[in-house]
C-alpha cells in the first residue's frame, strides 16, 4: 500500500464484501479456532459408572429374580407344567406357546412381569 496516497489504502477496506466472502471467512475462522480449541483441550474423564452396576450386583438381582420364579414356580403347579413342557421345543415353538400362554393367563404374565421387573430396572439404570 502506497502511504503517500491514503485514498490508495482507504480504496481496499471500502469495497463492498460479498455475503459469500463473509460466510467463508467465518467458517474459516471456526475451523482454525475449533481444531485449536480441540487438540488443546485434554479429553474429558469418563463419566463415573451408575451407583449398583456392577457385576456383583447383577449376580444378586439374577439372583433374587431366579428364586422368585423358583418359588413362584413351585407354588403355581399348572404354571410350571407348562414351562417344563416347553422342553425339548424349537424357539419359535416356544415363543409362540409362550405369547399363547400369556395372552390366555393374563394374571401369571403379571406376576411373572413383576418378578422379573428387578432384571429390567437393573438394565434401565445400568444401561445393559
């Protein structure tokens, strides 16, 4: 730039920036400070796990889960038939028995819901 001719260097910072020109030296910007910005930062430490997650208490729900229907099981005999008559059957046999079963007793799909409830909260705050 020419000092002696100040109308030289006004000329340069009065011509009209277009909005494209503007947008790409914004994006320009973020790109330079966002990638400064990201390898200067140290990574975040993981987030503390959910309290009651581990695999002990797991075992422990599985646990309580397993002697509930056991129990449940021994004291609802026509119940127990029929899951032990499910032996030996494909999965999908069993699956379709088991949705009959269910939709035909909807009292002991409850219970059964109800007995396993622990397992899905268990899943929901552990995220298993």
């Amino acid at each position: 730039m020419n000092a002696q001719n100040p109308i030289e260097e006004n000329a340069v910072l009065s011509k009209p920036i277009s909005p494209r020109r503007v947008l790409a030296g914004a994006f320009a910007a973020l790109a330079v400070f966002g990638s400064v910005a990201t390898a200067s930062a140290e990574p975040l430490p993981p987030p503390p796990p959910p309290p009651n997650c581990t695999a002990a208490d797991l075992a422990g729900v599985i646990a309580g889960v397993t002697a509930a229907t056991s129990a449940y099981l021994f004291t609802h005999p026509p119940v127990n038939d029929f899951f032990t008559g499910l032996k030996g059957k494909t999965q999908e046999e069993r699956r379709a028995e088991l949705g009959t079963y269910l939709d035909a007793n909807p009292q002991v799909r409850d219970e059964l819901r109800g007995i396993r409830q622990p397992t899905r909260d268990f899943r929901a705050r552990c995220g298993g």
